[in-house]
C-alpha cells in the first residue's frame, strides 16, 4: 500500500547488503496522513536482529569491501548517478512528504527539487577537497596528511524533512568512502526507500546502503551497536543527549542537530505590519515544525501592544486546510502525539501569559491534526513556552527594554541553533549577530543555506551539517612521517 504517485518497488522489504529482504518480525509500518487520520501506506518494519544484519552488512562492505580505498572522483561520478535517479523522482519525494507529513503539496515540489541540487552541490565540495595533501616538516623527509573515512556511519533522520536530512547525511558518508545505515522516522520512512533504489541503480556495492526503519527501541539498538563507528542524528535535544551518552561510553564519533527555541528580534526601523505578516508566514511553514523555526519575537515594549494586534490580524487571515489544497496556507501537524504536545504547551501559555489568538482546532475541521497558529503576548522569557521547544504554530511574544535587554533575552535559552534580526540595518544585524549564541543567524527572517555549514550552539547540536565543513564530521585525520615521498599518493 503506497500513497498515489510514489512508486517504491519494495515496501515491504529492508534492504540491506544489497538485497531486499524481509523484516525478521514480519511487521509493518503504518503510516497515517495527519489531513484524514487514516493509513495511507505501509512498509517493512526493522527489529533488533534486522538493525544488527544492516551494521554487519555495513561493517563488512567498508573492512573488505572496495567502497573506502574507492579513489573519490569514482566515488563521487557513483554518487551523481544516484543525483540523476533523484531528479526523476521529485515527484514522488513531494507526494510521499505531503501524504506522510503533511506538508504543503505548493511547497513539496520546489522543496525536494531543491535537495535534490543540493546533493549535486554536495557532490562539488567532494571533487574539490583534499583528501591527500603534502605538508612541510621537521620531523621527516615526507609529511603527508591523509583524510579517511570513519567508517560505518548510523543515519537517523526525524519525520519533519524526511527526504532532504536524510538525504545530505548519505551524501556525506558516502562521498568520503563510509558505508551507512538508514534508520529514518518511523512515520516517514518512503523517501528513504527511493534514496536507497537510488544507490542501487547507481552501482553502489553491496553493503554499501542500507536501510532499515524502525521504532525507537530498535534504533537505539542500532546506536548502541559496537560495530557502528559514528553516529548522525537529526532530532530531539532528548534523543541526542541519549546518543551521546551511549556514543561517549565506547568513544564513538557523533553528529547532533538537535532542537531550537530560536528568536527574532525586532528593532525599531522595521515597520510593525512587516513584521506581522514576516512572522507569521514564517510560522506557517510546515506549521511550525522545523528546528530552526522563530518563536520568540523580542520588542520593545512600547510596540508590543501594537504588535500583537497586527500579528493576531495576519494569524486570523491564514488559511487552514488540507495540505492537497492549493489555497491552504497551513497544514496539519504531522501526528496525534504532535496534536497533543502543542495543546498540552497551549495550556500550559494560558496560565502564564496573554492568549491573543487561536489556540485551538479549526472549527471546520473536525479531522485531522489541525491547530490554529497561535500568538500569546506579555510572554515571561523563564516561562516553559518560552524555554522549551513546541514544534508547532505557536509564538511568543516577549517585550524587553531595549536592545541590550533583547541580546539577553535572545540568549537566554539552553538552544542555540538560529535567530534573527528584523531592520533595515545591514550593519546593526551583523553587530547584533555576533553576540547572539547561535549557529545561524539571518536579518529579516528564517534564512538557512544548505550550502553553508549549519549547526548549533549550546543544546542545539555538536558539528555541522552542509558546506564543505560538513565533509569533517565523516572522517579521521592521519598524520605520515616517511623516509622519502611516495611516488604515488
């Protein structure tokens, strides 16, 4: 059972070492679509004993197989052809999003076009590194400095941007010479089948990609397996605080990108009807549901009032619907669970702040995951709406003092992964960026780059995904101090 349009050969099989085999415990994955609530497709559903078949399988094609001593240049023309494979199948990336996720079919198309040239960016920056490089000495007559890969590498990839996360953590294993494991969202795991069809359409040895959804039991299994030599996780502060625990007991190497409570600060040149249509069309993307999203809006508080009333006006306009319809503006959210955390945070803002706005379900929608975009005012920074990560279409509004106050307030979390300023001043926002604490910052907006490495401070993660930088976090340095220079490197 598949969703229409996708187009998955195997559903009901992992696929690991190079075959399509089935689930030892002959489950299956149901997958629910958060606009109607009822099961849109099924798929194989991986075990303890199938996340310890997909490590062997990993751990034997990169200590016998031909993939890490691969020269890069063929390493990286295989994995072009894994790109060509995706281009095709854009459509059906977007389809799986939309049915699985509940993403805007408006936005899944350009979306997933764009991973999509991501990965052959990504390519870019593998043809040109150097994974061998000449350095002068003293302490021999060669120093060569050698970038290997770090081996068998667990990608786990959360349900929000199944494909794209998913998606860049292959690339980089990959064009390094690691082999990988997949371990997507339990919720959205067909765009892994298409990124694993890929590889093997492109040649991929045996081994080399595999692919084995499960709940969280069994990724943990797979996290704490000994022949897993680093971990790239995309998720939860939680998650990642467990991941690094079972990493560190065996000095496991690990890549986390974790949660965020990013904040906007709105300085005194930008115009307050700019700001309340930035803001909350800034919200409805995915419904709130990305890590890097702005929910704390810091102003000063002689505007806050005017504000808010501007920002409940733009939220009282937004279209609500279905994700199929080329008119909604917001989704639903991807899940019950999801449902039911942000009306648990809803509550829990009613009893310390100013509910200004929505708050509750769509009057017209009486199924499906849908929550209005909400706006509560007078927000208290230390208060658990404006510490802890929602996940959904829920904002904060926070007066300061003046822009020294809002720096503090801005930096006030245990996150650190994005922020911004809203001015018209390039300068200021750069001034303002530097002393914010976080791993991205953008004026007049959420602006990410996938291009540029991205990351976070504090909570937020350890390493950097995308740009070049990314590269690092898949391999080891080896420093050689030889008697002569090779004759071949």
């Amino acid at each position: 059972m598949l969703p229409h349009g996708v187009k998955i050969a195997h559903p009901d099989k992992l696929y690991i070492g190079g075959q399509w085999v089935p689930a030892h415990s002959g489950r299956l994955l149901e997958l629910v679509s958060p606009n109607t609530e009822q099961v849109v497709a099924t798929c194989a559903e991986a075990d303890e004993a199938d996340m310890d078949a997909a490590v062997a399988a990993a751990r034997a094609a990169f200590d016998c197989g031909p993939w890490p001593t691969t020269p890069p240049a063929e390493r990286v023309a295989a994995f072009r052809r894994m790109v060509a494979h995706l281009e095709g199948r854009v459509p059906e990336l977007a389809a799986a999003w939309t049915a699985q996720m509940g993403g805007l079919a408006s936005f899944a198309g350009a979306m997933h076009g764009g991973s999509v040239m991501g990965l052959a960016q990504i390519a870019g920056f593998a043809e040109a590194f150097e994974f061998v490089q000449q350095r002068a000495t003293v302490g021999a007559a060669a120093g060569i400095v050698v970038h290997e890969p770090v081996g068998v590498v667990a990608a786990i990839a959360p349900w929000n941007g199944p494909f794209g996360i998913m998606a860049n953590k292959v690339a980089y294993a990959l064009l390094t010479g690691c082999t990988v494991v997949m371990k997507p969202s339990p919720e959205t795991p067909l765009e892994a089948y298409i990124i694993a069809e890929a590889a093997a359409a492109a040649g991929i040895p045996a081994g080399v990609v595999n692919l084995v959804p499960g709940h969280r039991e069994a990724a943990d299994h797979l996290v704490n397996n000994h022949g897993v030599d680093k971990v790239s996780f995309t998720g939860s502060t939680l998650a990642g605080k467990r991941i690094a625990q079972v990493c560190g007991e065996r000095i496991a190497r690990y890549t986390l990108e974790l949660g965020g409570k990013s904040a906007a600060i709105i300085r005194d040149d930008f115009p307050t009807d700019a700001a309340a249509k930035l803001l909350t069309g800034t919200l409805n993307m995915m419904s709130g549901q990305v890590c890097a999203m702005l929910t704390r809006a810091i102003v000063p508080k002689a505007r806050h009032d005017e504000l808010a009333a501007a920002i409940a006006a733009e939220m009282r306009q937004v279209v609500i619907g279905h994700s199929d319809d080329p008119a909604t503006q917001l989704g639903p959210l991807a899940m019950k669970r999801q449902l039911e955390r942000v009306e648990m945070y809803i509550e829990e803002g009613k009893r310390t702040a100013d509910l200004i706005c929505g708050g509750g379900r769509p009057k017209h929608l009486n199924q499906g995951y849908f929550i209005e975009p909400t706006l509560f005012a007078n927000v208290d920074n230390r208060s658990r709406i404006a510490q802890e990560e929602i996940f959904g279409p829920v904002l904060s509004l926070i007066p300061c003092e003046d822009e020294e106050d809002a720096i503090r307030i801005a930096n006030e979390s245990n996150y650190g992964l994005n922020g911004s300023v809203l001015t018209q001043d390039a300068q200021a926002a750069y001034a303002i960026g530097r002393r914010i604490r976080t791993g991205g910052f953008g004026q007049n907006g959420l602006r990410m780059d996938f291009g540029l490495p991205f990351g976070g401070f504090k909570q937020s993660g350890i390493g950097r995904e995308g740009g070049p930088e990314g590269l690092w976090g898949y391999l080891e340095t080896k420093t050689m101090l030889l008697d002569a220079m090779p004759a071949q490197l």
